[in-house]
C-alpha cells in the first residue's frame, strides 16, 4: 500500500498537515503517531512494516502500536488517501 500521489503532506510550526489536491476535500492534521504513519506511507509498504518500524523507535506495547496502525490505515482508506 502507498499514499496516493494526490495527497500532498506538510509539517509548519511542529503541525503534521495533508491536504489532497483532486477527491477528498479538507485537510488532516495529523498526531505524532498518525504523521509517522504517513510519512512511512510515501513508499510502498505493509501495515507489518510500519508498526515494526513503529516498535523500533518508540517504547510502546506491539499490541497497542497494531491498534493505533490500524486504527490510522483505516481512517486513511475512508477519505480515499491509500492505493492499496
């Protein structure tokens, strides 16, 4: 899975932002967690790949990592922003 190329991200004054440019109409701001995720998304990978990624640079529970990836993907596929 990837972003989709019309979705344009942003980070001004420490703020995690998208906005898409054709489709979805509104901009996402985005938590530490959720721009993490983002950002990992900008290249083709996995749900495993991000919340190993996740689990490698934070010191949080896997379970509680895999809920909050597929938490994000899952918002993210709602607004149309994940080719899969």
């Amino acid at each position: 899975m990837k972003l989709k190329d019309t979705f344009i991200t942003y980070t001004a004054s420490g703020e995690h932002t998208m906005v898409a440019t054709e489709g979805f109409s509104g901009i996402v701001r985005s938590n530490k967690t959720a721009a993490f995720i983002i950002e990992a998304l900008k290249e083709p990978t996995t749900a495993e790949a991000i919340i190993d990624a996740m689990a490698a640079k934070y010191d949080a529970p896997r379970e509680v990592i895999e809920r909050d990836v597929a938490a994000v993907l899952e918002k993210l596929r709602s607004i149309g922003a994940i080719e899969d």
